[in-house]
C-alpha cells in the first residue's frame, strides 16, 4: 500500500484507499479550478449555498467600482454612461438576464431580471391565468415552497373570480389535470427533500390538456442545466441568491415563452417596462420582450453584484456542472448509508440520477439539534421544519473531500448525541 505524502489532507476515521479515491475523483474534476474564485471561511464545509449562494472573490471589487466610481463619481450619468458598450446602469437588467437566460435554457429576450422571486411570480402566474380565462383552478404540488402558495392564493382571492388554489402531492399531478385547470404551478426540485420532477413530461401532459405551466427553478437555476425551451415550458421564475451566488436578497429572475410575449400582460405595469420611459408617456406601452417585465428603477448595487457572480459560470461545461453535482451527491449517498444503520436517519432525497436536484436531505427525529451541532462544527447544513436535515452541493466549490469532511461530522455528531 502506498503511503500518503504529506501534503494529503489528514482526515481520520476515513480509510486510505477510500481517501486516495476521493482524491482522484477530485484530481480529474474538471472543474476544480472554479474553488478559488469563491470566498469561503476557512475550515468550514458549506452546505447551503441551495439556501444562500458562497460569494464569489470578484464581487466586492465589482460593488467597490460601482460605488466609489459609478455612484460617487458618476452619479447621474451612470445611467447612461458607458452605453455604447453596454456598460450603462439602463442596460444592466438586459445584461443579467442574458446571462441567466444560458443557464436556463432560454433567449435572452425571454428573461427579465428584477424583484423578488415572489413577486415574479405574482406577474407570470396572472399572466398565465390571464391567457386561461374560462378556468378557475391554480393546481400545485401540496408540498411547494411557502411563498408559491401563498402568492397564488392571493392572487386567486384578489381576482375575485372564484379561483381556487389545488395542493395535490406532487405524483398526482399528471392524473390532476382536469379540463377546470388553467396553471400548473410547480418546483422543479422540492425545497425539502431535493427530488425533481420531469419538467419535459409535466409541460407535455399539462399542455395535452390546456393547461399553462409555471415553474419555480429556485433550487434549479445555476445549480444544474435547465432546458425551458427544450420542455417547452410556458413561464418559469428563480432566485438569484441560491445557486447563482447573487448575494442575500440578490434580484430575481423571469421567464416567458416567446410564444407568450406578444399577449402575456405584465400585472405590474411599471416605467421601466415601458418601451421607452424617458419619453415619460401618460399611456403605458410594454418594452418589446421580456424587458416589461422589470418594473420600476433596477436595483443597480444589487443587480452589479449578481452580474458578477454569474460571471463565474462564463467557462463552466453545464454537463460538467451536472455530472459533478451527481458525483458530489453520490458520493455524499454512499458515504452516509452506513450511518443510516446505525441512527434513526432516513434518506429521503431519490437514488434516481433523473429525479435528483443537487441536494441530499434526511429525515431525523432531533434534525433541528443535530444540525445545530454539526453548524458548531463547521459543517453548515440545514434545518427545515419538522424533521429535515439538508445538504445542499454546489458544484462549483465542493470537492469530494469536503463531502467526507462533512460525512464525518455528521458521524461525530450523531455518535455524541447517542
Ligand atoms: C428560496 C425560494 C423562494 C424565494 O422567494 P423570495 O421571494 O426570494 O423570498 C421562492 N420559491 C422557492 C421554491 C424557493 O426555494
């Protein structure tokens, strides 16, 4: 047996031969080098970029310019300054967008960047409820994130037309299509337990019976490819702070179907959706494409540093981040089961490649205590009500190390506990 040199990462309780398989999954990761461009605090394993993206080293660079040469030098002008190239503070919403739109599989003219997922939602769900007049029924998974529901049912109750809002669990969808349905509200990776759906199969099934989709790709966007085009998806929004590494409280984005953007009405008809807003018109005219989707002033410190984050995915293979990302989870799977025999830990996230986001989660009977530990440890996870406990990838800065350095803090955790 060789012996590790001794720049090897002593990780004890792992077995050799287990370390230099880890080490060689990690020496052919073609996407190792991204690492170094992330922030990350030292002798911590984070596990949350699914709940707040790492902050990728430009960014402080990027807001400092913004601030001290844009706003404070500049001033007004930067609005406009620089717009020959693209680089004025009006164009900015544009520029983002196109860069999310690669990562999502749609034009760039399809996709606004703006707000919060939450209100996208609002716009895009009255849009489709719009383009489907004669149906009341808003049908979504039973499970879906908090805000998806709540939006919806308010939406519903201020239409004042007697929309309903259906919670189905998310297997039943399919057979939930009823000719009464005029939006399928659904995201594509559950929050809680990481699985997926087959956004393709579900916009087929929905379309075959008039239903519009609208999708959520919180837990989606940046973290793997997403094909909207290709499932033919009608409408879609996510969040610019997860995956994308866009900062707390980053802009959100939007997404409509060029097929839709000649009748999909805005909801919220703002002057920064207007055609041309310094004209200052008294009638509303939409901006062409998915630019009327943006509503008032774009959240420029904000929207600079979520333009740099995505930066980062520039020279990134979207395969590579989606064979990586199973790796990761794999990896993670695997390492896991044997404490699985020994604690009350369910794995609750689908073995299935296909029905996998690029998050792991268990059930455990003290997840919230567990997880407190394992966060003193340095291995930040988290917590979700009433018993989850949920490890999220990130392709882009986790190595195959780390997620033994985690599976040993949960071990370290779980055996203390016992
Ligand atoms: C994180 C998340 C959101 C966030 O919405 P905000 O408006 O940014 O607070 C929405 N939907 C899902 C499914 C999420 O996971």
């Amino acid at each position: 047996m060789t012996t590790l040199p001794d720049h090897r990462p002593a990780l004890p309780g792992l077995a050799p031969n287990l370390l230099e398989h880890l080490l060689t999954l990690d020496a052919r990761d073609p996407l190792a080098h991204k690492r170094a461009e992330f922030t990350l605090p030292e002798g911590v394993v984070y596990l949350d970029g699914n709940s707040l993206g790492a902050m990728p080293r430009a960014v402080p660079g990027r807001l400092a310019r913004v601030l001290h040469g844009e706003w404070g030098e500049a001033l007004i002008r930067s609005w406009t300054a620089g717009a020959e190239r693209g680089e004025d503070w009006m164009a900015l919403p544009d520029r983002v967008a196109a860069k999310v739109a690669r990562l999502i599989g749609a034009q760039a003219h399809e996709v606004a960047v703006g707000d919060s997922t939450s209100v996208n939602l609002f716009k895009v769900l009255a849009a489709a409820l719009h383009l489907n007049p004669d149906r009341r029924v808003i049908l979504t998974d039973a499970e879906n994130f908090p805000t998806d529901l709540y939006v919806a049912q308010g939406l519903g109750e201020l239409l004042g037309r007697g929309h309903e809002l259906r919670r189905v669990p998310a297997r039943e969808i399919a057979a939930q299509l009823t000719p009464d349905v005029a939006a399928v509200l659904l995201t594509e990776v559950d929050y809680r337990t990481g699985e997926r759906l087959d956004m393709a199969a579900v916009t087929a099934a929905a379309h075959a019976q008039g239903v519009l989709t609208v999708w959520d790709l919180a837990h989606s966007a940046g973290a793997f490819p997403v094909d909207l085009r290709g499932a033919g998806a009608d409408f879609a929004v996510g969040c610019g702070y997860k995956y994308l590494n866009g900062g707390p409280g980053a802009p959100a984005f939007v997404f409509v179907a060029e097929r839709h953007l000649p009748h999909a009405p805005t909801a919220l008809s703002g002057w920064m959706g207007h055609a041309e807003p310094f004209e200052m018109e008294c009638t509303y005219r939409p901006a062409e494409h998915a630019r009327r989707f943006v509503v008032g002033t774009p959240q420029v410190l904000s929207l600079s540093a979520l333009d740099t984050a995505l930066d980062v995915f520039a020279d990134v293979n979207l395969g590579d981040l989606r064979a990586k990302s199973l790796s990761l989870t794999d990896t993670f799977i695997t390492l896991m089961a044997p404490l699985g025999e020994r604690f009350p830990l369910t794995l609750v996230t689908p073995l299935d490649h296909a029905r996998r986001g690029s998050q792991v989660s268990y059930r455990h009977p003290d997840a919230a205590r567990v997880m407190d530990r394992l966060t003193g440890r340095g291995i930040i996870g988290d917590f979700r009500t009433p018993d989850i406990l949920r490890f999220g990838f990130t392709p882009l800065y986790h190595s195959h190390l780390d997620v033994a350095r985690a599976v040993l803090g949960v071990q370290a955790v779980l055996e203390e506990q016992a």
